[in-house]
C-alpha cells in the first residue's frame, strides 16, 4: 500500500490517494475544490495535483472516498469523477445531514433526500476493495452524524474525528453532532492495535512550517491534548463543549455544505446558464 498526502493551505485540509502497488488501483480520500467566496470563483489546481499524480504513476481510480460532509472547503470529488472515474462514496447516515440541510438551502430539485447522487453509501463495518487492499468502513460520528473512517491494513482515515495529539479532536458543536458520541467514537478506533497509523484530516501548521498528518494509536493515547489515556469522558466533553464556543464559524460553512451534499456538482446552472451558491438569511447562528 502506498500512501501519498496532500495539504492545501487554504482550507489547511489534507487530501489522501492510496494505491495499491500490485494493481494499481487506488482511492482518493478528501479531495478539494478550490474556491474563493468573494469572488465566487472556483479553480482546480489542488484537484489537478491530484490528477498529475495519478496520471504520472499510471493509478486508476477506483473510489473516490468522503470521510463526511465537509464544512471547512468543497470537494473536489464530482470534478475528478468525471476526470478520472471511480465511485463517490460515504456513509449511510448521510440522509441525516441531508435531511438537516437540503430543507435550509432549498436545494430539493438537484439535491436527493436519499443520498441517490453519491455512487455508494457504506454501512457499518462494511468491507470493500481497492484493487487487492482490504478497507474496512467504521462509523465513527460525533463531529456529524454521519462521519466514517476507513481502516486499511494498519493505516486508518479518521477525516475530522481525531486530530493529531497537539490539535486535539473534531468539533461537535455543528446541526446533530455530539462530544458524548464523538469520544465513543474516538475509542473505538483506540481500540485498535498500538502501531496503527492515523491520518488526519487538518493541520494548521505555523507559517513556513511543514503539516502534520500522521500519528499512531500509542502517540494519541499518550498526547493528545483533549483525549488522552488520563482524561475521563467525563472531562473530555467538558473541554470539547469549551472549546466549541470559543470557536468561529468556517469562513466556507454555507457554500461547503450545499455544494458538498451534491458530491461536489455545482448544481443547476439557472435560465442564463450561470450555476450559482446561495447563501440563506438568519438560518445560522440565530
Ligand atoms: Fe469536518
């Protein structure tokens, strides 16, 4: 299995595509679409990174894998999809945050209730291929309610669950999420054997330094700043409601979500063929 990072600084979001050496199959796991929301432009540099990359180590798409619906940047999945294949996918409890969502945007007549626009969605424990590797689909919410992470041989996708040890853990303070049930989340991929590898969703390195995406079982249990081996539920959801109301709204929360629960189609250009991102008045925050 190899397994090559990407970060973008502009949503401080890491992008993963892990291969298969004997087939070379692979799977890309968060990918971004660039956008800027005073412009409303969208570009697809960090996506066409992705694109070279598989190109150049002559990878074919198998899967194109969301660990959730994203708040903090777009995805770039719907793009590479008709680039390059593969199937968009991610769990099942997706109806949940579209069932939230789809009714504040208004968005019913390109955005299906029943998760339809997404080529697959997992269900717990769950297992599926890419070429020879074996991926093991856990349900782990908490930072929303349909939150996923995929473990693969001893390499495991945590999306915004758990951080690594100096950021903590995801937040929970967004519609359906919960400490209580992230830190059960949380133990359970604790749970797994000491040496196996986690990978994160975000880092926010200091400027000219390098992200951080990689930690183990072990380093989290002994590190982690809100959930390590000597904090009790009890205090960990303690912290975590603290420092959820100390946090700001993400500067891409509203265009994020719309476009996200759409895997990443821009959605129905209007009658002078321009698509558009709509913005709902006090439906947040209110
Ligand atoms: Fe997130």
């Amino acid at each position: 299995m190899n397994i090559k990072a990407f970060f973008d600084k502009n949503t401080s979001t890491i992008t993963y595509v892990v291969s298969d050496e004997t087939t070379h199959k692979c799977a890309i796991i968060d990918p971004v679409l660039d956008y800027d929301p005073l412009l409303g432009k969208i570009t697809t540099n960090s996506a066409d990174i992705l694109i070279e990359y598989i190109k150049s180590n002559a990878l074919y798409v198998e899967w194109i894998l969301e660990t959730h619906i994203h708040a903090d940047h777009l995805t770039a999945a719907h793009y590479l999809k008709v680039k390059l294949g593969g199937k968009i996918a991610l769990g099942a409890n997706i109806t949940e945050i579209l069932k939230f969502w789809i009714p504040v945007f208004n968005t019913s007549q390109d955005t299906p209730l029943d998760g339809s626009q997404f080529d697959y969605l997992f269900k717990d424990n769950e297992h599926f291929s890419i070429g020879s590797l074996d991926v093991k689909v856990m349900y782990t919410p908490g930072h929303t309610p349909a939150c996923i992470s995929y473990l693969i041989n001893d390499a495991i996708f945590v999306g915004d669950t758990i951080f690594m040890p100096h950021m903590g853990t995801g937040r929970t303070d967004f519609p359906g999420g919960s400490a209580e049930i992230l830190y059960d989340s949380i133990q359970k991929i604790l749970q797994l054997p000491p040496e196996t590898r986690i990978f994160t969703c975000h880092d926010c390195p200091a400027e000219g330094a390098s992200a951080l995406y990689e930690s183990t079982i072990k380093e989290e249990k002994k590190s982690n700043i809100l959930i390590n081996d000597g904090i009790t539920k009890e205090e960990y959801i303690e912290k975590r409601r603290k420092r959820d109301q100390s946090m700001t709204v993400p500067r891409l929360l509203l265009p994020a979500i719309q476009v996200n629960m759409r895997a990443g189609y821009l959605g129905k250009a209007e009658s002078n063929e321009i698509q558009y991102i709509k913005i709902p008045i006090n439906k947040i925050g209110v």
